[in-house]
C-alpha cells in the first residue's frame, strides 16, 4: 500500500462526506457570524471538491482523468479559499483582541497580506515552471502560522474574560504545533526538488510571455494520472492531503464558526 496510493486516494473520497456534514452542520449554526461563516463555506466546499479530484501540482499528477482534476481549476478554487481561510482566522484574532493591542491587530492584517503574496508566488511557480516558488510560497505559510502563534499566545495571557476565546486561541495554539515542525520537513523536500530543477541547461527557460502562456495552458488542459507513492509526494504529500482537505483544516475552521458563536 506504501508503494501504491490507489486505496487511499479513493479513502481521501471520505473526505468529502466529512467536508459535507460540517458545511451542513455550519448552515445550522443559530448566530452564525458571516466574517467566520463564509470563509468556512468556501474552505470546506473546495476542501470536499479536491477530495473527489485530487491532483498535485508539482508533475501535474491526478487521480482522475477528466477536466474536473484541471491544475489551473484547482488552483483557483484554492486561492479563493486559502484567503478566505485566513481571513478568517485574523478577523477571529481582532475580535479577541478586546485590549485592542495595536501590534496584534496590524500582525493579523499582514498575515491576509501575506498569504495574498503566497498566492502570487503559488500562481507564478505554475506559470512558469521555476519549482523555487513553491518553495517561498510555502515560507510564506510559515510566517502566516508564525504571525498567528505570536498574535494568539498574546491574547492567550490575557483572555480570562473571553470565554470561548480562550479555546479559539487554544486551536490556533495547537494546530501550529502541529503544523509548523511538518512545514519544516516539506521545506527541506521542496528546496531539495528545487535544487535539483535548476541543474541542467534548460531547467530554467528565459522568462517570456510565450513561456506564461504554454504553462498556463498546460495547467489548464493537461495531466498525468498516476497512483504511485513518488508521483503524490510520498507519505509528505498523503499527509498533507488528508490534513488540509479531509481533517485538520476543516475541522479546525468548524471549530472556529462554532466556538466564534459563544464568545
């Protein structure tokens, strides 16, 4: 099964189920808040979507051989919901901020700055294939988490009057301890990988508009299905995928609605 990820691929499908139930349960909520609500909405729709079509973008890998597994789909469906999700997460964290500590709320902005820059560097890394990108989109996660541990341990000092808010700040607290050790290892995977692509001639093409253009098609129209463990990123990649799309993630942003709602 290590050396084959068919099985799990079609066990990530459950993911979407899970992602199902929590958008449902999210609609029920009885004051719901939208600045939490929505962002949820748009990270779990997406989340249940890349469950049923997953693929990777780094050697354009899909699980499923149709236009729905499209990277540049994808892609874009995820940007939307990458925002939205921190978003969420730093207007979470100014609504906690009841001393209204000026640093914390200007370091929840630069993390919606932040993963906005992500975004650009994830969307050049595809449209031009320098696989160093990547590599500085995901650094820029780091310091998104980095930005929230600092901001939420703050507010944790000083939350006994929060209620709820005490547990918010406890998910934000734990997640990034979780998180952050993983991004770690995925760094030193992406910088080798990107290393690697640079030796050789042609590894890096002049940067033209013909080039931009040949990428982002090839985003768009082409794939290669595959289900072997090296294709998906090994046990980094599977994890990441369950993580972000079928548990963790989402279940951390239902967290944060439903706890939101009573602090």
């Amino acid at each position: 099964m290590l050396g084959d990820f068919t099985a799990l691929l079609w066990l990530l499908k459950l993911g979407a189920v899970i992602n199902v139930a929590l958008i449902a349960s999210t609609l029920a909520l009885p004051t719901p808040d939208p600045h939490a609500v929505v962002p949820a909405l748009v990270l779990l729709g997406v989340s249940a979507f890349r469950c049923l079509f997953p693929n990777r973008y780094l050697d354009d890998v899909v699980f499923h051989d149709t236009p729905l597994s499209s990277i540049f789909l994808t892609r874009l469906l995820a940007t939307f919901s990458e925002v939205a999700y921190i978003y969420q997460f730093s207007y979470v964290i100014r609504v906690l901020n009841v001393g209204h500590v000026g640093w914390v709320d200007a370091l929840s902005w630069v993390m919606v700055a932040q993963v906005v820059i992500s975004q650009g560097l994830v969307w050049g890394a595809i449209g031009t294939r320098r696989l160093g990108l990547y590599f500085y989109e995901e650094l820029g996660w780091v310091a998104i988490f980095v930005l929230c541990t600092v901001a939420s341990a703050r507010l944790y000092g000083a939350a006994d009057a929060l209620a709820e808010g005490r547990t918010l700040l406890q998910l934000n607290l734990l997640c990034a301890l979780v998180y952050l050790p993983w991004q770690v290892v995925n760094l030193r995977a992406l910088w080798a990988r990107a290393r690697r692509s640079e030796e050789g001639p042609e590894a890096s093409p002049p940067l033209t508009r013909q080039l931009v253009a040949s990428c982002l098609r090839r985003a768009l129209y082409e794939h290669r299905r595959a289900t072997d463990a090296e294709s998906w990123g090994g046990l980094l990649g599977l994890s990441w995928m369950a993580g972000y799309w079928a548990t963790l993630v989402p279940l951390w942003l239902y967290s944060v609605v439903r706890l939101a709602g009573t602090s």
